[in-house]
C-alpha cells in the first residue's frame, strides 16, 4: 500500500501543527496554569505591600522568587511558539512538499533527491481531526494536515497506517502502544 502526499505549509497551519506537537499533558497544563496563578497573585500582593510600607529591601527576595517562576511558567508556556517561529524563518520549511507513505515509512521526494524515514525513528505523535504531527527520535517535526491527502479515503488510511506503526501518546503523556490492524 502506498499513499501520495503533497502540499505546501501556511504559516497559521504551521504554529498551530508546531503546538500540537508540544502540547503538554493536561495534567501538567493544569499544574502549571496553577502555579502561574499564583505566582502572579503572589507578585501582585508583594507590590501592593512593597507600595504600602515602603519596604523594597525586606521583600525582595519574594518579589525575585515570583518573577522567576512566572518567567519559567511563561517561557514553558510559550515556548512552542518560539520554536515555530524559527522553524518558519527556515526557507525549508516553506517550500512545496510531496512524498508517499508505505508500511515501511515516509518519504519525501525533493529537488535533492529521496529522503526516507522508517517508523522505528518516529517517537511521537499527535492528532486532531484535521492535522497529525510526527517527531522523530532526533527532533525533527513532520507536520501532515489533511490537504496535503487527495481525499478522504486516503486521509484516513494514513492515520490508521501512522497509527499502527507509532506509540501516540495518552493525556497524561504516557506512551501507549501501537493500535493493532
């Protein structure tokens, strides 16, 4: 079975495939939205002290501890973005892509010739109904959204051959193993 592909990234498709790829497990997105809450509620009752009692000295200790962990919250939080931003400043990234998928893996065909990447170095995956992210073991991002598929049938044999060939990952960040055909 082989399966064409081809297309070419928009930029919004692409931060939007680069956050899906890096979503953290709700757990997790949980936790940290809570820590922010109150780091930044902790930032905002030491100012309003520092302003009342004039204190700066005393109290600046607090104010660094909560300015760090908003600032490590935040820079968790958006880091994705940052990344994809880069990403997308790579030509590379923005040039047209076609390639097929076999039971054996994916490959691209470019102007450079054939690059093949077999399913044992993929890591990670994430889906929605529209769009599905691989990453290999390396880092490397491959991004599938639906258009790049002729049609519908084909969109969906190629979840199914992606995910009977890699361990997607469940809400809690553990890896699961692959569906069985």
């Amino acid at each position: 079975m082989q399966i064409n592909f081809q297309g070419q990234y928009d930029k919004k498709l692409f931060f939007r495939a680069v956050a899906l790829a890096n979503r953290l497990p709700k757990d997790r997105q949980r936790w940290l939205s809570i820590a922010l809450v109150i780091a930044v509620g902790a930032l905002g009752v030491l100012v309003y002290r520092i302003i009342t009692s004039g204190d700066f000295w005393d109290n600046l200790v607090y104010l660094l501890a909560a300015v760090f962990m908003i600032g490590v919250v935040g820079w968790i939080f958006l880091r994705p973005y940052f990344a994809a931003r880069k990403m997308w400043n790579n030509p590379g990234t923005r040039r047209p892509l076609q390639g097929r998928v076999t039971s054996q893996g994916i490959t691209y065909v470019l102007p450079e010739g054939e690059n093949f990447i077999p399913w044992k170095r993929f890591t990670r995956l994430q889906k929605t109904d529209d769009l599905l992210t691989l990453v290999r073991g390396d880092g490397l991002l491959l991004v599938f959204p639906r258009p790049f598929f002729q049609n519908e049938r084909d969109w969906k044999k190629f979840i199914q051959l992606v995910e009977s060939r890699v361990s997607p990952m469940d809400e809690k960040g553990i890896r699961r193993p692959p569906r069985e055909n």
